[in-house]
C-alpha cells in the first residue's frame, strides 16, 4: 500500500505534540527520514514489512522529511527507507501498543566511487511470549473458498490446533470453540458462523493475530484462543475516494456480489465494505444429496477515523448482516414435505476515543452495542391435541431469540523503554430473550400417553412445549498486564479478575497469565513457556432454557431439573520452541496441556442449527502443534500447520434440551471422547506469486473426528450412507471406539491482476475446492454436532475491479 505525502496537517500535528494517537487495536508509526547532516531527504520510501505474515505498508517523506503510518497491526516488523542517492536502511522494530512510535531516521550518502552493501538482516522469530500467528490481507485475499465473504473460518483453519467441524465449526486445542474476536479493540464473543448467526467478512480485516497461547490479561470472555482483527482503515488515504466492485460465481448456484470504498485526508479517514451471496449449497447438509438447502447473506461494514488534534482519534464502525436460509432436510423430512427456515440478523456499533497523556501514555475507553437475532420457523403451525403433525418430523419446533452485547471499557497504556504497561477495566450485559415451542411428531419419538409432558397416542394426539424467559447475565473485569524486555529474556505478567453474573449466581475468578522467552545467543532460537488461567463464560445462545428449571431429555423422555451451568475454567500450560532458519524460514513447536473444570459444549438439536450450551465435569486435554513458514524466495512461499489433539471429558454432561443423559457416558467421573479429539491434522500451502500472476496449492488432511455407533442405524435410510464413512477401532484412552474415516482435500487456485490506467486494476481467479473430489464426513451420529458431509468437488471464479 503506497500512500503519497500526508500535506500540511500532519505537519501541524506532529509540531503540535511529542506524538500523535493511534486508534485502539493497533499501532502507528511517524516521524522524520534526514542525512548525515541533519537536513530533511524528501520523497524517501519509509516501508513496513513482516515477511512472514506478508504485511507491507510504504509511505512518503514530504518536503521536511516527515512520515506517518497508522493502522499497523501488533507485530514485529523490518523497516527499511530507501532515497535516491542515499544508502539504504534497515531496521527492526516492534508495535506493540496503540501508543505511537517516534523513529527519526538518518541516512548516509551514497558512496560515488565504491558499491557499499548494506546488511538486511531480518528477525523472523518474534520475541514476545505469546503463542500466535499473524495473517495479512494479501493471504485472506487469496484463499480459495466459493464465497469470498463467508471465508472466515476458512482463514483460521491455517492455525495449528484448529480442527475443522461442519458449517464454519471449528474446535480449538480440545475447547469447543470458544474464542474471543477482538475486532479494533472490542471484543464479540457471539458464535459468528452461518448455522447460528451471521459470518464476519474477511474483506473487512487489514490484518489478524490469532493468539493461541500466552493470553494477555486484557482479553477475557472465551479466551480459548482470541482472533485480534485490525480492520481497513482511510486514515492517511492518498486519495479521497478509492473503490471497488467484485463478482463470484461458482457450482450450485452459488453468486457473490461485492463492493468496497475508501479515502480520506490526513486528519479523517472512512472504509467501506459490503456483499451479499445466495447459494443452493448453503450450508454442510446431512447427506449427499443436499436437500432443501438454499440460503442468502448480506453484510455491511463501516469504519470512520477522525484526528482531533495532536493528542486525540476518535474512530466510530458500524456494521451489520442478515441471513435467510432453509434447514436442511433428511430423506424421511424432504419426503413428508417439511419447509423449516431460518432467519438471522446483527447490528454492531462501537464508538471509540484514545487521548494521549504524553508520548508514552494514553488513555482509551470504548463503548459498544450488539444485537443479535434468530428465528427458526416451522412449515406450519401446529396446535395443542395435534393429532398427526404435519409435515415437520420427527419433531416440529420452533424459536425465536435475541442476544444482545451491551459493553463499556477502558484502559491505560504506559510506556517506559521496553517495558510496556496495561491496566483497564470492562464491563459488559448479555440481554437474551427467548421463546421456544417444540412438539413430538412421530409417534416413535415419545414415550406413550402415561408422559406428562408429551402424551401421545393414536387417538389423543399430543402437547406442545412452550418455553419463554429471558434474564441477563453479566462480566465485570479488571486487569493488569505488564510486558517486559531484559536483554534475552522477554516476560508478559498479567493477572485478571472476572466477575461472571449467571441466573441466580456469581462467579468469581482471579486469573494469573504468565509467559516468558529466552533467546538463546547467536543460533536464532527462542524457547517459550506459557502458563494461563482461564474463565471462560457459557455460550449465550439459548442459555435462558438451559438454565431453566427444567428441560427436556429426548434420550430419557423426561423433564428433569437442569444443574446450573457454570463458566468454565481452564489452567493451560504451554512449552514451546522457536528456531530461524537462515533468512528464509521460522519453525515453531508446541507442546500445550489443559486441565478444565465445568467443560463447555453445545449439544446441537437435531439438524436445525440451534444450539443448547451444555458442560462436562471436567476434561483433560493435551497435543502438539508445529508451524513452518517460509518467506518468499523468488516468488515462491509456503506454510506447514499440524497438531495433535487428545480430548477426554468426564460424566456426568448438564444442561442442554437433548443433551445425553448423565448416565449414558457411565458412572459420574468417567472418562469419554468428545468430538474435539482428532489425533492428526495437518495443512499444507504452496505459493507462487510475481508481478500480477499468483498459483497455489493448499491440502488438508484430517485424521477423522469422533463418531456415533453405525450398527444403530443400520438399515434407517436416512442415515445408512454414512455407514462405509466410519472406521471401528481401539483407542488407547477409552478401548472401542468410532471415528470418521481420514480424509485428504486439496484445493487449487490462480489469479491475475492487470493495472490500468488512471490507477486502476482488474483482477480475475479461479479456485478449485476438493479437486480430487473426496467423498467424506465431518461428523456422524454425533450427540452434539449432527451428521454432516463434506463439500465436493468445486469450481468458483471472481472478478474485481479496483478504480
């Protein structure tokens, strides 16, 4: 990204002020580039680059030498400036903090008589203690995928540890999925996949940091993992306006339809981003033959940056999608006639304002709002004494829920040399209400007319369940971090204190986070140990029925009392090394271990997409994880993610309206694989990339995730396809067991870009998914995820014009 003088503004910004603000959740960068002699060297590129993660940003000196970059992403970086006439200059730095970094820059003329090389040593291992990858636009721009703006979960697959489930699920290091995305500094700990609410678009990021490991002690919520995304900004825009427009299209009938804008000046910038797709393979269906299975999105997202002086930014985003789809069918549900739909809606608003005290103290403070809604509707409606049901089988349902996420924060930032500071408080309500109206429809569903909830007969017909409540838990949070560098050893100390508001109990936690690096001297090799503490708050959704008095049990066809379902904690332990391979590599490994008290889950109902949190006693988790990366060499890159995850939960399992009975798993205390244990998976991506032209190839092999009995359904139509899918083997944690059977998908793409004039640029791709066309599950008979089949194969082509 090229931007052109920033003019007068700036300049009277940084006169005005030892520095200038940058907007929480990421860094800026200013100062002066002057010679030997202390003059100013305009027209010199000041240029950014991590070249693993492949982020680059380049800006222009002006006539006084002056520079200024925003919106930088929490990184390590190279910085180089280059002048006509000067030696070029290298440099590494780090941001780690929206308190903005003063470099001035010297240049030495260049020698006229003699070549003088100049050294371009560059740090590949980052020496801050927690574990994470940093992805840029120019990787989320290039994954394959058939709808670019529901790519999301796509992107994190890339991750190590992250095991991928059906419909955008993905489990992470034995959790279920509990992860905290902290879009500019706010946080969203909503489920965000197409199934249950409405995906984030990657169009939208500038850059991500998915942290694994060494937790900061400012985030909280599900810090399982927390996905920190930096979104585009216009700040500092070289033009006032700059678009685009995209198209895709691929199998299925699948259409997307993109746009996105930015601009600005130096003291105000704007960014933003829309699409909106329709699809005939909408989501994962429960069989190979995709029944009823249509859905389309829309999504919008705005962000407003304005520069109040020397001392203040102010940025506002606003952001907002709706989904409709169809709940897909089985054989038995397509062949009655049933017609379920589901429609889902978000709006998102954060206002934020960062002042700052001095050069190296600030003050941020945020306050944001989220409202949420689902609604599940049946094929018809159906009233009490029901003598058949109707089309909607085994079960008719329907709910309608809203979630909101109303939150306040703040934070103060201090630094001093390479000790950086963190103390803030946050607050934040989760507003649900819920309504849910079920009813047994097939007789060989219920339990016989002596049920006194569902009685059932040939003549008498049956009862209808209605459920309506709502309440509003809450997490109150102070925090303190402290991030310290003393010579080779790198210390991130903080300590967290949550204070979680269920139904009718508190829950408080005191949370150490501790993590520490050493490098070792002159071998490029940095060893990491981890240790965090972790409350991790209950799913929202539909939480008001399972912390009701009493639910229904489909395994035991009764009403029984819920145990209240309490957040879960976590002490998570890590030890990890980190080894530069000359100039062109970076090799990470591994070795993490959890033990979990309250183990959070989601019992999903049936095929609807409703979800029901649940929890296990506890559970014990362990694996490994590598990591290489290679920088590009001659336009060639590439990346090799893998981990290892052993899962064992322990009976009995609350909660949940279908969860599996406290017995079923044995005695209180025994040990159980849930389906977040997958002994291997591992990605592999290969790039070529020069000029305008890239190719890649990205496979993915997963070893196979937990699995219900097949002699269960032996001979039942609706799932008997399933069957070959499944492998019977011994696992050395729990004897027999059932697991899908391994798969193997590769994915290719290309693409090229052509500059026009005037700046302008077209772009075309074509991406082709599960290129060997592998026939396979993600899951099957699953107690809390179903039965799902893998996409197969796929071709999908896009078009951009950039103007």
């Amino acid at each position: 990204m090229s931007h052109a003088p920033f003019g007068p503004t700036i300049l009277a910004l940084l006169a005005a002020g030892p520095a200038f603000a940058a907007a929480a959740g990421s860094g800026a960068l200013a100062g002066r580039v002057l010679d030997d002699q202390g003059r100013p060297v305009a027209q010199a590129q000041v240029r950014l680059e991590n070249r693993v993660s492949g982020f680059r940003q380049t800006v222009v000196t002006d006539a006084s030498g002056t520079y200024a970059a925003y919106n930088i992403p929490f990184s390590d970086y190279h910085l180089e400036v280059v002048a006509p006439g000067m030696q070029d200059l290298h440099q590494n730095i780090s941001v780690r903090s929206n308190l903005p970094t003063q470099l001035d820059l010297r240049l030495k003329a260049a020698q006229a008589s003699a070549m003088v090389a100049v050294e371009d040593t560059v740090s590949l291992v980052e020496a801050h203690p927690s574990a994470h990858i940093d992805i840029d636009r120019s990787t989320i721009e290039k994954i394959p995928t058939a709808v670019q703006s529901r790519a999301m979960e796509s992107i994190l697959l890339a991750t190590p540890g992250f095991i991928q489930d059906e419909n955008g699920r993905f489990h992470f290091r034995g959790s279920h999925g509990q992860v905290t995305y902290v879009v500019d500094g706010v946080p969203v700990t909503d489920q965000v996949q197409s199934t249950f609410s409405n995906s984030l678009d990657p169009s939208q990021v500038e850059s991500m940091e998915v942290i694994t490991g060494g937790v900061s002690a400012e985030y909280g919520g599900k810090p399982a993992a927390v996905v920190n995304l930096t979104s585009k900004s216009g700040l500092g825009s070289p033009r006032p306006f700059q678009g685009e427009l995209s198209l895709g299209a691929s199998r299925f009938s699948t259409r997307e339809l993109g746009f996105g804008a930015r601009g600005g000046t130096a003291s105000f910038g704007y960014f933003v981003t829309g699409a909106a797709s329709e699809s005939d393979r909408f989501l994962d269906p429960v069989n190979f033959e995709n029944l009823h299975n249509h859905g389309t999105t829309s999504r919008l997202f705005t962000r407003f940056d304005w520069l109040l002086g020397a001392s203040d930014i102010l940025r506002f985003s606003a952001s907002g999608g709706s989904t409709d789809r169809d709940v897909v069918n089985l054989a038995s549900q397509q062949a009655a006639g049933q017609d379920q739909r589901v429609h889902t809606t978000d709006v998102n608003l954060n206002l934020g304002w960062t002042h700052l005290l001095g050069a190296d103290r600030s003050l941020d403070v945020a306050v944001y709002y989220r409202g949420a809604t689902a609604r599940l509707d049946p094929t018809r409606d159906l009233q009490p004494g029901f003598g058949g049901g109707g089309p909607d089988t085994p079960v008719w349902i329907r709910s309608d829920r809203r979630l909101d996420n109303q939150g306040a924060q703040a934070g103060y930032t201090q630094r001093n040399g390479d000790n950086t500071f963190k103390v803030g408080l946050q607050v934040v309500r989760y507003p649900l209400h819920e309504r849910f109206d079920m009813a047994i429809t097939d007789q060989a569903q219920a339990s016989g007319p002596s049920d006194p909830l569902y009685p059932y007969t040939p003549a008498g017909g049956g009862n209808i369940l209605r459920f309506a409540d709502g309440f509003a838990p809450s997490l109150a949070s102070a925090y303190v971090q402290d991030d310290l560098k003393a010579g080779r050893w790198t210390f991130a100390m903080g300590l967290r204190f949550d204070s979680y508001q269920g139904r009718d109990f508190t829950q408080n936690e005191l949370q150490p986070r501790l993590g520490v690096t050493y490098a070792l001297p002159g071998i490029g090799t940095l060893v990491r140990v981890v240790y965090d503490r972790l409350l991790i708050t209950p799913e929202n959704e539909n939480l008001a029925f399972s912390t009701s008095q009493t639910a229904w049990n489909l395994v035991t066809q009764s009403a029984t009392p819920v145990p209240r379902l309490r957040a879960e904690t976590q002490d998570s332990y890590l030890v990890g090394l980190e080894q530069q391979l000359g100039q062109v590599a970076r090799v990470s490994l591994d070795y993490w271990w959890k033990d979990s008290r309250n183990s959070a889950d989601n019992s999903q109902f049936m095929n609807t997409g409703i979800l029901f949190p649940i929890s296990a006693w506890k559970g014990r988790f362990h694996g490994l994880d590598l990591r290489v990366d290679t920088v590009p060499i001659r336009g060639w890159s590439a990346y090799l993610s893998a981990g290892t995850v052993r899962t064992l939960y322990y009976s009995p399992t609350l909660g949940g309206l279908d969860s599996a009975d406290p017995t079923v798993n044995g005695p209180a205390g025994t040990p159980y694989l849930i389906d977040h244990d997958q002994k291997l998976t591992a990605q592999l991506g290969v790039r070529y990339e020069q000029g305008g032209f890239f190719a890649q190839a990205s496979g993915r092999y997963d070893s196979g995730l937990e699995a219900g009995d097949p002699a269960t359904v032996a001979g039942n139509p609706d799932y008997a396809f399933g069957i070959p899918y499944v492998r019977t083997e011994t696992d050395s944690l729990v004897g027999l067991n059932h697991r899908i059977k391994s798969r193997t998908i590769l994915n290719l793409n290309a693409g090229q870009a052509w500059t026009l004039k005037n700046g302008q640029k077209l772009s075309v791709g074509l991406d082709l998914l599960n290129a060997t066309d592998e026939k396979g599950l993600y899951n099957f008979l699953s107690a809390f995820g179903g039965t799902h089949v893998i996409p197969p194969r796929t071709l999908a082509a896009r078009v951009k014009w950039t103007f």
